[in-house]
C-alpha cells in the first residue's frame, strides 16, 4: 500500500502542504494511489524526496532540482557524486568565513555605553556583559566585529529599545508566518528573510547574502541561538534559516 502522505512527511521532516506542492509541480509525484484516491509513496519516492531535500537544503531553486534530478544520465551513484562535490564545497566556504561571522550577533554587544539600570530596562534579565569577552577573543579582528562594535558604542537606551522592539516584531512575524503553515521558500518568509539581512544591515554590520546565510546556520547549530528562535515558536530557528537560504538564492 506504500505510505500516506502524512507518515512522509513526517519520515522527512516537511509539511504535508510540501507534498502536495511538489506533486502539483511535478517535482514529486506519488507512484500510487488509494483506493479512496489518497496519495500513496513507495520506497523509490522516498529516495527522490532525499535527494529533492538535500537540494534545496543547499539553496537550489526548485527548478534547477528538478533539471537535476531528471538528468538522464544521472543514476543513484552520480547523485551521490554530486551531493558530495557540494557538501565539500559548502564545507569549505564555511571554514573560511567561520571566522568572521560566527556568533557575530553576539559582536555587537562589545562597547555598549549603557548604565546596569539602562541595561536592564533594555535587555531585562539577560547581561550583554556576559559574552563580551568571549566575542572579542573569537572575532574582534574582524570587520563585521569592528563594524557592529562601533555602532554599538555610540547607542544610546533609546537607540537599543528601537532596536530590540524591531527584533521583536520581526520575530513575531515570522513565528505567525510559519504558524500559517507558509513555507520556507515562500515570497513572505523570504521577504522576512531579506527584512531581517536588512535590520542587521541598519543597526549592526553589512550583511552580504553569504554571511547571512551562514548565520542562519548558526542560528540551528548553536543551541543558544535555537533556543532563543524556538522560545518564539518551536521551530523558528530552521524556519528562518531556511528563510535566509531561499531569499539568498533568490537575490543572488
């Protein structure tokens, strides 16, 4: 009988409106059906929704996953080729920007000139004094660091307020955006996306798509950035980096 369309898309971690998108499009059809007409996958849909996610966890439109999983030269053994080729490549350019974007939320909080009681009208509990010395040995000799650091020193309460009210509200968005169960990839989680690039561009450090994209995945690598986004909503954090891989490609 195969498997439903909602034991798929738990199996890969998607929505089930995912599916459907994809079987509309063409890019994944069901093998079956059921006798009621409902959706049936089998194991060789499984593999192809493999490699469609590993695709596009990689920031391919879905129209060049498509070209490439229909190649007709490309077997399960060139696929794999391929899949490494890429990881390979995005592992490298990873470890050579690791240095000036880990982390660098937290390089802004270096050289804020705010008294204990503006600190805590501002941040509440949470002391921004407390990963200041970790961020300058990481990655004071970067720009991003240089650049947020000073910003950060000519800032008054007012200013910081503005800031974290806009970080606020650009959260609860796309909290409620997921909530509706709009993807990822959508134009308004993209638009989201390219809002938040834009916030750190205002308030911080330029923020170019590649490093932006490389904060999303720090965002769901580093525990303490997740649970920050899934205090928002559970889930946020891959969301908005998936967000941020999908507005990159697009304004690349």
């Amino acid at each position: 009988m195969g498997y439903s369309v909602g034991q798929v898309a738990g199996f890969a971690g998607v929505t089930v409106r995912t599916l459907h998108h994809y079987d509309e499009i063409g890019l994944l059809s069901p093998s079956g059906r059921s006798h009621a007409g409902h959706r049936r996958y089998d194991d060789a849909d499984l593999d192809r929704l493999g490699r469609i996610l590993f695709y596009r966890e990689l920031g391919f439109p879905l129209d060049e996953v498509a070209v490439l999983l229909n190649d007709p030269d490309a077997d399960a053994r060139e696929h794999l080729r391929r899949q490494h080729a890429l990881l390979s490549g995005r592992i490298a350019r990873l470890q050579r920007m690791a240095e000036a974007v880990e982390h660098a939320m937290e390089a802004h909080r270096m050289g804020i000139n705010l008294t204990p009681e503006e600190k805590f009208e501002v941040f509440g509990d949470f002391d921004p004094d407390q990963y200041a010395g970790e961020a300058e040995r990481r990655w004071g000799g970067t720009d991003a660091y240089r650049e947020s650091a000073r910003r950060a020193a000519t800032y008054s309460k007012d200013d910081w307020q503005r800031i974290q009210s806009e970080m606020e509200d650009l959260n609860r968005r796309l909290g409620e955006l997921m909530a509706s169960g709009a993807a990822a990839d959508s134009a308004g989680a993209m638009d989201l996306a390219e809002e938040h690039r834009g916030w750190l561009g205002r308030n911080h450090y330029a923020c170019p798509y590649e490093m932006h994209t490389c904060l999303g995945e720090m965002y769901v690598a580093d525990e303490r950035f997740t649970a920050f986004y899934d205090a928002v909503r559970p889930g946020l954090a891959v969301f908005l980096r998936d967000a941020i891989l999908a507005n990159a490609v697009r304004g690349v």
